[in-house]
C-alpha cells in the first residue's frame, strides 16, 4: 500500500508542477491564450485524476487476485508432488516385490532340488520312474508359482497404469472437455438408426 501511496504522491506532485509551469507561462503570455491554457490545465488535471483512480483501483484490485492465482498454482503443484510421492512409493514395492519374486523362485527351486535329493535317497529301492514323477510335480509346483506371480504383478501394473490414467484424465477432464464429450456421445447417439 505504501508505494502505491508513493507513487500516488509522486503523480501528484508532477501535475502540480506541471500546473504551476503553466500557470506561470499562461501569465506571461496573458490575453486570450488564458483561457486555452487554462482549457488545456483542466484537461491535464482531468487526466490526473482519472489517472490517479486507475492506479489506486488496479492497485487494490490486481494484487489479490495474482495472490490467489499463485495459491491455487501452488495448491496443485502440491497435490501433484503428493500423487507423484505415492506413486514412486508404489513402484519402489512393486519392484522390492518383483526382486523378492526371483529370491522366491530361487528358494523354490533349491527347495525342490533339495525335496528331490532326499526323495531319491529315501526310496533309492523305488524305481527310476518315480523320482522323474516327483522332480516333474515340482518344477511344475515352481512354474505354477511363477504363473501366480506373474499374474499378481501384472494386475499391479495394470492397476498403477489405471490409476495413472484415472489421475491424467482427472487433470485434464476440464468443464469444457466434459461437455464436449457428452455433446459428440449425444450427437453419435442422434446419427444411429434406432
């Protein structure tokens, strides 16, 4: 508010001058150029004046509405570091999941080799063909796992990859483009036959 009062003050400060300047060249001329200088000050005052309104209602106006403009910018670089914030805390636990999966397999698989192994020592006097049914049952059992897996993480990625679209659509889905889109579905639905 101060220096729109400055500079308030310095405006007025000019125009009086600039009517004193007048004022004394008005009276060394004298006669009738009084009257036109004395038109032509009112008409510099006039314009003071309108100026001097112009400056106090844009200063007075403007400021809160750039305020408020730079907080709801700042409001939504906020939300937006906050969706990106939860969605890197996303893929860090799907990638913590997808690297404890290979030390899952891993286990599973030495497991297996290790089940074998007893297997084959415990009924050494089965035969041959029994062992190759277990060793077969579990690779199966692994590759069963790694399917279920695969398949969990898939629907993980494909739930972030929704939710990301869900929050890109939400970004850009303004009310311009929501009636534009309801507008075009009416019109196709107008254009087909029964």
């Amino acid at each position: 508010m101060t220096r729109n009062y400055r500079a308030l003050l310095a405006v007025s400060v000019l125009f009086v001058l600039l009517f004193a300047a007048v004022g004394a060249r008005a009276a060394e001329e004298g006669g009738n150029t009084t009257t036109e200088h004395a038109t032509e000050i009112f008409k510099w005052i006039n314009f003071a004046i309108v100026a001097g309104v112009l400056i106090w209602v844009f200063g007075k106006v403007l400021p809160p509405k750039f305020r408020s403009h730079a907080e709801m910018v700042g409001s939504a670089i906020t939300k937006a570091t906050a969706v990106k914030a939860a969605a890197d805390a996303q893929l860090r636990e799907a990638e913590t999941k997808l690297a404890n999966l290979q030390k899952e397999v891993t286990e599973l698989r030495a497991f297996a080799a290790r089940e074998s192994a007893a297997e084959v020592e415990r009924l050494r006097s089965a035969t041959q063909n029994d062992a190759l049914k277990i060793a077969a049952a579990a690779k199966a059992e692994i590759e069963a796992a790694e399917r279920t897996a695969r398949l969990a993480l898939k629907a993980l990625a494909a739930n972030l990859a929704v939710d990301g679209a869900e929050s890109l659509l939400a970004k850009q889905l303004n009310a311009q483009a929501h009636e534009a889109l309801i507008s075009n579905f009416v019109k196709s639905l107008e254009e087909r036959p029964n």
